[in-house]
C-alpha cells in the first residue's frame, strides 16, 4: 500500500483544558489525534464517522483488512456499540474496566464497516489512563483507534515516539506520559466454547482465569477447537524495530556469540552487564513489569542509535511474561540465538 507523504501541520496539544478541548473539537470535525492511553499511544478518529476512520488507515499504512478498536471513557457507552453483551462479557467488564483489556462482542448498526473490516463484532476498549480519560470525554463520541506507528513497527509508549512516528501525518498529538503498560491491550474472544484471548497484554490469563470460574479459557494463539482466525489483521508482521532482534534464554548466554561487529543492544532480565562484551549496550530489566514497560522504548533508543541487532532475553511464559514473550516472537520472527 503507498504511505501518504508527511505533509500535515501537527499541533502538539498539552494536557491541560485546551489541549483536550482542542482535540475534541478535532476530533469531531473529522481528523485524527494521537493520545497517551495506558497501554500504547493510540490515533483516533470518530468511530462513527467512516471517512474520519478511513484516514487512519492512510495515516499508517495500515491494510484494509486489519480491524480498529473502539474507545470510549465510560463502561455504560458499550451499550451502543454492542449488541449483546452476555453475562461473561459483563463479568469481565465489571473485572477489568477501565483498564488494558479490549472484548470483541458483536456490533450495532452504529459502528461503520471501516471500523471492522466488514467484520460483525467490534473490539471496544475502555482505557484506565487519566489523559485517555479527559480526551475521550471531550471526543464525546467512541473514538477508533489503533496504535500511534507507522503498520509492522513497535507502538508508541512516549510522546517522542508517537511525534517521531505521526508528525505530519496526524491532525494532532496530545503531548502525554509514558505509557504504564508498554505493550498492547488484551484482547479477549468470547465463543459459546470460551473465552479466548487473541492477544496476551497488560491483564494476564491468570487474571481473566481467576475472574470468570468455571468457564474454559484459551491462551493466546489456541484458537477453540474448530474455530477460524478471528481477524484477518491477525495475520500480519508487528512491532519490528529496524534492527534485527535475537532471541536468547536467561543463564545460556554465551559471550562468545558476540564476536561479530557492528552496534548490538541487549535487553536483559537475568543477567548482568559485566556478561557482556564491553561495547555492547546492555539495558538490565529490573522486573518483567518494567520489561513490558520499557520494551518499545528501548527498541527506539537502539534504533536511533544506529544499532544492528538486539539481543533480547526470552522472558517466562506466565503473567506479564506471555505478552512480552509474544511480542518477542513477532520482533524478532522467532530468531532464537543457539550457540
Ligand atoms: P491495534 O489497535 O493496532 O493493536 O490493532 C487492533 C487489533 O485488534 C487488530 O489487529 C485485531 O487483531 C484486533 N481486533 C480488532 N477488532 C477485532 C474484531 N472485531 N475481531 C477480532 N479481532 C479484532
Ligand atoms: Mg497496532
């Protein structure tokens, strides 16, 4: 697809009364804002307006067929976006929301068809961040909106990333925090067989496992027996850095490996700096929490410091662990590093 050329004049907005009622406005007319959520900085338009959503697929060179999810700042305002919602949906709702979940439930008439890529359910989300929170109140409508990047790059978790990423191509950005989570939210598929998540993120299986007993739940990636891929979006490559990104295992580090030249980042949750070649630039992850955290960040500081390869550990597969790891596994193509 060709990527619309960087020509728009991009407000930056600041938090304050202004700054959101500015984006409201903008928002209402049409145009496309970028704005701080909890999880990733995402590029919204007006759900309820096709040719406003049309843009965003423009804006990141974003394929047809890959579906946006809807925002909106109250619990109570799915009921018009959602057809249905069953009594396990509420559940998950009354769990998880505001927070770094999203639930596909079917759609009503409202939401266009560019907001689904023609697809009968909808994935809405309702975001804790506070930020999210007074823009989407000043929208006053539900605002569609994927993640701030140019399509197959790592989202944005600050606001120099999401400049970096949409200046020129948003109407404006909303100059925001950092990002809690870091990494993308949740993303749950209720089937008359279970729950499903499509997506590990910021609330973990565990999470959803201990919240609704009694129904069976599947992890990322093990679709119910019998079912078809949920999105056609699915299917696509994400959340490459320029670099080439490796894969390791905590405590097999073999410093060896580096002999090859050229700049190498690593990020790492067991080991230490001193494991590492001296002209490596090593960043320790104190905890999984701040791995999530600080995982695209990292990615853009080691890309615009010219570096080659990242040597990334693989993290446990529990908890917070399952969303890094999965993010892991589409940066790096599933490039593990064997000695
Ligand atoms: P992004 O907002 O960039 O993280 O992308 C949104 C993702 O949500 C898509 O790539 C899909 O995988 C998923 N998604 C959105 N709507 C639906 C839907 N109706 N059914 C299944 N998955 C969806
Ligand atoms: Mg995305």
């Amino acid at each position: 697809m060709l990527m619309r050329m960087k020509t728009k004049k991009t407000l930056i907005l600041e938090t304050d009364a202004s700054g959101f009622s500015a984006a409201g406005e903008i928002i209402r007319r049409g145009g496309l804002v970028v704005f701080p959520t909890e999880t990733v900085y995402g590029l919204g338009a007006n759900a309820f307006d096709a040719a406003a959503c049309a843009k965003i697929f423009e804006a990141k060179g974003r394929p047809q067929d890959n579906p946006l999810i809807v925002h909106t700042a109250q619990v109570f305002s799915l009921a018009r976006l959602a057809s249905v919602i069953e009594t396990r949906a509420a559940a998950l709702i009354k769990a998880f929301m505001p927070g770094p979940i999203t639930l596909i439930l079917p759609k009503t008439q409202d939401i266009p068809a560019a907001v689904t890529a023609g697809l009968p359910t909808v994935g809405l989300r309702v975001p804790s961040d506070s930020a999210a929170q007074q823009f989407l109140q000043a929208a006053g409508v539900p605002v569609a909106a994927p993640s701030a990047n140019v399509s197959g790059r790592p989202s944005p978790t600050t606001f120099d990333m999401a400049r970096a990423a949409m200046d020129g191509r948003a109407d404006a950005i909303i100059r925001g925090g950092d990002s809690r989570v870091g990494l993308e939210s949740t993303i749950v598929r209720i089937t008359e067989g279970g729950l499903e998540i499509l997506r590990p993120g910021g609330v973990s299986e565990e999470d959803i496992r201990a919240a609704i007993r009694g129904c069976p739940v599947y992890g990322a990636g093990s679709l119910c027996p019998g079912d078809t891929p949920p999105a056609p979006g699915m299917k696509y490559t994400h959340y490459k850095p320029q670099a080439e990104v490796v894969l390791f295992q905590g405590g097999k580090w073999n410093p060896r490996i580096a002999g090859a030249g050229g700049k190498t980042g690593v990020l790492t949750l067991t080991e230490k700096h001193a494991a590492f070649p001296r002209n490596f630039l090593v960043r320790e992850m104190p905890s999984l929490e701040e791995y999530a955290r600080r995982l695209y960040a990292e990615f853009f500081l080691f890309d615009s410091l010219g570096c080659e390869r990242i040597f990334a550990e693989y993290p446990p597969e529990e908890g917070l662990g399952r969303a890094v790891a999965n993010r892991l596994l589409k940066a790096s193509g599933g490039n593990f590093f064997h000695r």
